[in-house]
C-alpha cells in the first residue's frame, strides 16, 4: 500500500501542510521526510484529537513541527506559501484557500467525494493554472472522515 505522500512527491527541504493530524504519526513521518530544511505545519479541527497528537509529537522529541488547533478548510496562511498540502479528511470539493496557499509548482492530495464515492485526487499548481489527476491504486480499507466545520459545502446552516 502506498501512502498519500508518494504520489505527492514529498522531500527533503519541502514545506508540508497537512489538514488533519490523526495520532500524530504521519506527521512525524513527514518531518523524518522534509528534514531539517523543511517544515511540518497541522491543522486540526478536534480539540481531543490535536490534544493527543500533541502529546505523541512532543514525546518524538520534534519541536520544530508546527501544531494549529483550527479549520482545515481555512488552512494556515500565516506560514504560506506550501510546496505540498496534503488533506486527510474527505471533501465534497478542495478547500479553495488551500489552493491559493499552494506554492507556484506545488502539489496538493485529498480525498474527495464524488457521487457518494471517495477519490484521492491530486492537484497541481503552475503559471498555467491548475491540474487535477485522479490516483489510482492508492488502496486503503477505510474511508477518510469527512472534513467538519462551518466552511465544508454541505454542511447545514444552524
């Protein structure tokens, strides 16, 4: 099985913006990946859930890897632009400020809901515009959480 950063191309000395942080672990992996050079940033909307991985990440020994307790959807422009953001939440569309805060040349992955169905599609960034690409033979057994929070389409008005 292949990750979500190999067909994103993730390397060393790469500024990474992951949407979702999980336990924690990927994270750290990218940090292994980018290396000293690069950057890690994470947003997480889940108070619990970024308590946890804060608390793993800490215990790495990491301090350089950068943790936001907020909205994906909304990104983290205040350390943009990104050479690669990865979404590990499933969206009905790609956030479009996640977009603008993609480097000129920098690639974006997500899950992304098309009729009912989850498709990892990667996105490309170039003086061009903009490309999209569905991956194909990305296998996984669970589908992605769906991305929450007030600026996800879809959701109800309270």
């Amino acid at each position: 099985m292949i990750t979500l950063y190999e067909p994103l191309g993730l390397d060393e000395g790469h500024t990474l913006l992951e949407i979702g942080v999980g336990s924690g672990y990927t994270i750290v992996i990218a940090r292994e990946i980018v290396g000293p050079q690069g950057r890690v940033v994470c947003v997480e909307i889940d108070p619990e859930t970024f308590k946890n991985a804060k608390t793993f990440v800490e215990s790495t020994g990491y301090t350089d890897i950068v943790l936001v307790l907020g909205d994906g959807y909304l990104g983290y422009p205040e350390l943009s632009p990104y050479d690669r953001i990865c979404i590990t939440a499933a969206c009905e569309e790609i956030p479009p400020p996640l977009i603008e805060q993609l480097n000129d040349g920098g690639k974006l992955i997500a899950p992304v809901i098309k009729d009912g169905v989850q498709e990892i599609v990667l996105v490309e960034k170039s003086g061009e515009g903009i490309t999209r690409k569905i991956i194909r033979g990305l296998e996984y057994d669970v589908p992605y959480v769906r991305m929450t929070g007030p600026h996800e389409p879809g959701k109800e008005e309270k």
